[in-house]
C-alpha cells in the first residue's frame, strides 16, 4: 500500500515498523521547502520503500527513491514510481552513472538521458541527467 506523508501526518511515521525512514530529516526537508513530498511503501505494518520528490507546480524532481533490501526486485519501487509517472508531469532526477539497478529502473519507465553531469557526487561519481518528458500544460 501507497501512503503520503506531509507535515501534518508526519506522525503516522511511528505507527509503522521504521527502520528506513529518517523522521528528522524529513521534518527538516517539509519546513524548508513548500513542494517537497514523501510516498511510502508498507507492507504488513513495515516501511519497505519510499519515494522523495519536489513536486514544483507543472514539474516533479525525484530525491529518492529506496527499497529495503530484502523487498527488491518485487516491484516495490515500480509501485512508487507509477504514483509519480501517473501525475504527467515533466520529471528529472540525477542517478549515478554506476547505479546500474536504478538506471535500469527509469529506463524501464521512459526516463531518457539527457545529460551528463561530472563530479556530481561527493564520491566522485559523475550523474545522468534523466527526464520523463510529458507536456508542458
Ligand atoms: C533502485 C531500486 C530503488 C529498485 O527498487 P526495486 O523495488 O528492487 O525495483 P523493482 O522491483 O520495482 O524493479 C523494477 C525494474 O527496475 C529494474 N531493476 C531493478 N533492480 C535491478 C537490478 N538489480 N538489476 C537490473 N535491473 C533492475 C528492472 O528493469 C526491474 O524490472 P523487472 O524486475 O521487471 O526486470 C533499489 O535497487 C534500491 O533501493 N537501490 C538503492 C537506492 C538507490 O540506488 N536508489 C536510486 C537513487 S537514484
């Protein structure tokens, strides 16, 4: 079952089995931004996956996406991506070059790769630029 959280229910958090999700952090991300947003994944009273995004009016920037281990290749973060697929909107996110079960993941959805961007990450690591291209209005 899908779920979102904003800063009113953020408290829902403790009625489930949380051992994935950073309950300050996200406290901290609703406080500071307007458009950003949580999806859940719970199975049997557990987090399994979730899904971090800026929804910023026409468009969607994915944060995060995450399932458990023990849950992958179930189709846990197929469930989440849809909910974000299914609202239409142009969508981006940075994945790295090497993080080939996600690359996998957005391929799979239509996301194309618009670019690269060197260093992105604090390892070294270079990102794609991936976007879901969907009417603008
Ligand atoms: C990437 C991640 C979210 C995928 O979650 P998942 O719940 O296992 O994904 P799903 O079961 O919904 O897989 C959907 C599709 O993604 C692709 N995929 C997922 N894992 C894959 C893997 N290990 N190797 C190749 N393709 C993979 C496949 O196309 C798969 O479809 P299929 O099972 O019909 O072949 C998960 O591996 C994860 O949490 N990784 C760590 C966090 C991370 O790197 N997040 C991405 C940040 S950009």
């Amino acid at each position: 079952m899908i779920i979102e959280i904003n800063n009113e229910s953020i408290n829902e958090l403790d009625n489930f089995i949380n051992t994935i999700v950073d309950k300050n952090y996200l406290k901290n991300e609703f406080n500071n931004n307007n458009f950003f947003k949580v999806l859940i994944n719970i199975k049997d009273n557990e987090i399994i996956g979730y899904l971090y995004y800026y929804e910023i009016y026409e468009r969607i920037e994915i944060e995060y996406i995450f399932t458990k281990k023990e849950y992958r290749r179930q189709k846990i973060a197929s469930e989440l991506l849809t909910k974000i697929v299914d609202k239409n909107k142009p969508t981006t996110l940075e994945v790295d070059k090497e993080n080939i079960p996600a690359i996998c993941l957005y391929k799979k959805y239509n996301f194309k790769n618009y670019a690269i961007r060197r260093n992105y990450y604090k390892n070294g690591h270079d990102a794609y630029l991936f976007g879901l291209e969907k009417k603008m209005i």
